[in-house]
C-alpha cells in the first residue's frame, strides 16, 4: 500500500485478508488511518486470536504497513486498528 488517501485501497486490501472494513477514519494524512473491521467470530478463543494475529501479521508483512490492534470488542464483533505505512512519502498528495 502506497497511501491512505483511497479509502476504497483499505476497503480492498484489508478485504483480501478477510477483514470486512466498516469504517475508517484520519485516511487524508496518508500515511496513517484509524480502521474499525467486523469480526467473524461468535466467541473468540485463543486460536481465533491466533488466527486473526497471523493475518494482521501477513497483511503487515505484504502490504508494508504497520498495525497497532486498539481494541476487540466482542459484544459488537468489531475490532479497531490504527495503520501508518512504512516510508510513506506524504509531501506529495496525487490528484
């Protein structure tokens, strides 16, 4: 991932590692976005969790992001993450 200036690039990408974005917030900084996922699970056991860390691990690794897990909220099924993109250069914002 380049930037976070195309909201619908977050919608793709984290949709690839099956992830369902139901919002997303701060994307016009480009290089940094607040993220709020559905989550799949009923409950969450320890290999949910296993199995969400190995995803957000592979998206990170792919998609040259760093991602920081903020919350899970297992009443609503979501989980919030904040993203920055390593090396972004935001000087230039396309068009």
């Amino acid at each position: 991932m380049q930037s976070t200036y195309d909201p619908q690039q977050i919608y793709d990408v984290f949709d690839r590692y099956g992830f369902a974005v139901l919002r997303i917030d701060q994307f016009d900084r480009g290089d940094y976005a607040k993220i709020r996922t559905e989550l799949k699970y009923e409950r969450l056991t320890t290999d949910g969790l296993l199995e969400i860390t190995t995803k957000l691990k592979t998206l990170e690794k792919n998609e040259g992001l760093e991602i920081t897990v903020v919350n899970i909220d297992m009443i609503h099924k979501t989980m919030r993450l904040n993203i920055s993109i390593r090396g972004a250069d935001t000087t230039a914002r396309p068009d």
